[in-house]
C-alpha cells in the first residue's frame, strides 16, 4: 500500500474554527506535516497550487485571503528537513514554459537526492489567465495536448545529459530539439539528469482525456472515487489502457485523495465525522455551494429548505477560479434526484454531495477498510487530505501505520532513497 500526505489549506475541507488550526502559509506548518508523513514512511508529501485568488460574486473567496505560496519553493525548503520523503508540486503546464519547469523540477531532484514529482495539471479559462501575458489563450479541447507535449518535451531535456562516468564526473550534454504544436524550442538542458532519470509525474484528472493522458504519460493517478465499486471501475479502466502505450500495470499508481476519521469506538468515530462535517459545511457555505451549480445569487434561499426549481445558468460567471462542477443542468438534476429520494434540505443535499471518500471508525476497522480497497484493485494506496492543519495526520500515523504494518500491508523501514523506489516504479529508460 503506497500512502501520500496532502496538505490541507485552501480546499474546502479544511476545518478552521477548529482551535488547534494554524497557518496555511508559515514553514512551521508545512515541515509538521512532512515531518509526520516521514514519521509515517509515506511516499511523498503533496502540495497543490493556485494561479489566482478565486472569487465568489465578484470578491475573493475566503478561504483564499492569505494566498498560496509557491510549491516548488516549499518543498526546495523541505527537503534540508526530511531524508526520505518524496516531495510533489502541483504546477500547470498552460502558463509555464518546459525549459524553465524541467530545471526546475531537475534542481529539486538533486537538492532531494531523487524524491522530487511533478502533479501536471491544466487551465483553460481566461480568468486565470489574466495574471498571464498570453491570459486565456488555451480553447479546452487543447489542455491535454499541450500538457503531454509539456511532459514530453520536458523528458527530452532530462535525457540529454549522459550518465556520469566511473569518476562521478558528468560528460557534456547533447543539443536538444522539440517541435510540436504547442513548443518549438532547441538548445542545451543546463542541469545534469535528475538522480530518479526524470521526476515522478502524477496527474489528477477524471475526463476520457485524463484518463488516455494518464496512461500514456503518468506514473501515478490523483483520482477520487466514493465507493469501492467506482474505485474497481476507474482501476481497470486506467490499467487496462496501458498496454497500448507499452506499459504494464505496475507503471502507473492509482491513489484516490481521502479522509480519514477515527474513535475509540465505532459510534464516537461516527459522532466526529458528523461533527466534522458540520464544521467543513456551514448552512452558509452550503449556499455558497449551491451558487457553483446554480450560478446566480442564492443567499435568499433559506439552506434548510429546498433546493431552487429553477435551472442553473450555465454560462454564469458568478464563480471564478474554481474547480467547475461539469454540466451544472446535469449536477443539479442528480441533486436534486438523491434530495427527492431521501428528503434531504438544500444543506442536508450539500453535506453528502460534497463529502470525499472517508474511512470512518476504530484505527483496526480503518486499516481494514484501507486493505480491503487495495485488494480488491480499487486503489493502489491513498492520497490523505486532513481536516487540520497542521497536525492532522498525526493520529493516523500514531494509531493506523502501526496496524498496516501489522497486517503486513504497509512498509517499516524506507528501502530505497528515491520517490521511485517507494512507488515501485521503474527507471525512465534514458533516449538520445
């Protein structure tokens, strides 16, 4: 079982009336939470990003307010106070250049020692990129094509320096040449080959495009999925798309981002989740959330009473820089089928439509149920996103690592140095 440590902060499960909360932003809160992931022998650490400050009718979403510090930079910082934990930047490859994002990402794997990945993700709309000299340029139907032409011309770059002779001593680079739709550039890569050959490169996304790109480029997949059977359904779907880029299964990771609440007993573990969740989805906040879908003001309609008859606009910009929620006609319809089914308010709607996947319950009743998806192929291991920060994961590692190690599933000792020999994962054949 591979497991990786998200950092809670400006997603909205993230619990701040909680007064053990501290800051999303001090180096204090991302080195206890790395520190406790090496603790727990985790894979790696993942920090994801934002390009603009979102807003909600026209004013900046409020769990934005102080900002989101810059992944590569953080993890450069981590990686003097952690020996062996991997280290992982969401960057997107629509407002970077492959030049400069291969250096980069090639200098943390050396200042790491080999434990540095890339999450690639994408943006298509214009009011991202307004922060960008090129803003809003990108239709969506070219994200993913510029994003493998991003991850391929960076491999390029990592390849064109030779291994180092019996002396340590590198030999010179070869000339670099990459033409595509999206990049045409040439020159020499000015930073020898990464100790892991290339980075780790993981990619979150859910689409037939995400998943055809996660096969043919990604080592591991970011992915979230509610039931076991939605898990089983993405695994082989995902997996068996390997085979036609020459891959095996093992090649690429499949880790779904989850929470994970525990109690002494069954019925206390229930009580805090329910708890938790009242804390994550505000009566306010469950309008807020229906504003998303619906797009128009809401803040007329009482959150215990009904969800709106009216249909959603589907052209709205009342949100901005949100991750949007798909067909808003369609996403409103199933809401309002499951608060039909079960009688459900609109905050009631809110509260189950929203949760992640959770394993609730006794640390052995979880490690069981973490156990039970790995081996019914519905996961490879998990991402674990905490309500708290920064000590939320600190329970699960004191309380669970224990019990998987116990059952056999779970390392108890680091074998390797590098990212890639915690995942298991192959050395990039090097070309040129």
């Amino acid at each position: 079982m591979h497991l990786a440590a998200h950092f809670p902060g400006v997603n909205n499960t993230t619990v701040w009336t909680d007064p053990r909360s501290g800051s999303q932003i001090d180096f204090a809160s991302f080195e206890h939470l790395a520190r406790t992931a090496e603790r727990g022998l985790f894979d790696y650490f993942f920090l994801a990003e934002g390009l603009r400050l979102r807003e909600h009718k026209g004013r900046i979403h409020d769990l934005d307010v102080v900002g989101r510090p810059e992944s590569i930079t953080v993890l450069n910082a981590l990686a003097a106070v952690t020996d062996r934990l991997g280290l992982a930047a969401t960057v997107n490859a629509t407002f970077n250049e492959p030049y400069e994002l291969a250096r980069r990402l090639a200098s943390l794997d050396h200042l790491s020692g080999g434990r540095a990945a890339w999450n690639v993700v994408t943006s298509s709309d214009a009011f991202t990129g307004e922060n960008f000299r090129r803003g809003g340029f990108l239709d969506r139907a070219d994200r993913y094509t510029r994003a493998a032409e991003f991850v391929a011309a960076a491999r390029e770059l990592w390849d064109t320096w030779p291994p180092a002779g019996p002396d340590g001593t590198p030999g010179a680079p070869r000339p670099f040449t990459y033409r595509g739709q999206h990049f045409d550039i040439a020159g020499e890569f000015g930073v020898e080959r990464p100790p892991q050959g290339h980075p780790v490169v993981i990619q979150a996304g859910d689409s037939p495009e995400g998943r055809e790109f996660a096969a043919s480029a990604a080592d591991v997949v970011f992915t979230r999925h509610g039931t076991l059977e939605a898990g089983r359904a993405f695994y082989a779907d995902v997996k068996g798309r390997l085979a036609a880029y020459g891959r095996a299964p093992g090649d690429l990771k499949i880790m779904p981002g989850v929470t994970v609440v525990l109690g002494d007993t069954a019925a206390e573990a229930q009580e805090r989740a329910a708890e938790i969740r009242r804390l994550q989805v505000s009566p306010q906040n469950a309008i807020l959330a229906a504003e998303q879908v619906w797009g128009v003001d809401l803040s007329g309609y009482d959150p215990q009473g009904p969800l709106p008859a009216i249909d959603p606009d589907p052209h709205s910009d009342l949100v901005q820089g949100r991750v949007g929620v798909g067909d808003p006609l369609a996403v409103a319809e199933r809401w309002r089928a499951l608060s039909r089914a079960k009688g459900l308010s609109l905050h009631q709607t809110v509260l189950e439509t929203t949760a992640r996947q959770s394993f609730v319950g006794t640390p052995d009743a979880v490690a069981g149920q973490l156990t039970e998806f790995v081996d019914a192929d519905a996961a490879d291991g998990f991402i674990l996103v905490p309500h708290l920060t920064p000590g939320g994961l600190d329970e699960f590692v004191e309380r669970v690592v224990p019990l998987l190690q116990e059952r056999g599933v779970f390392r108890t000792e680091y074998r390797g140095t590098t990212l890639r020999s915690h995942l298991g994962l192959p050395e990039p054949v090097r070309k040129g």
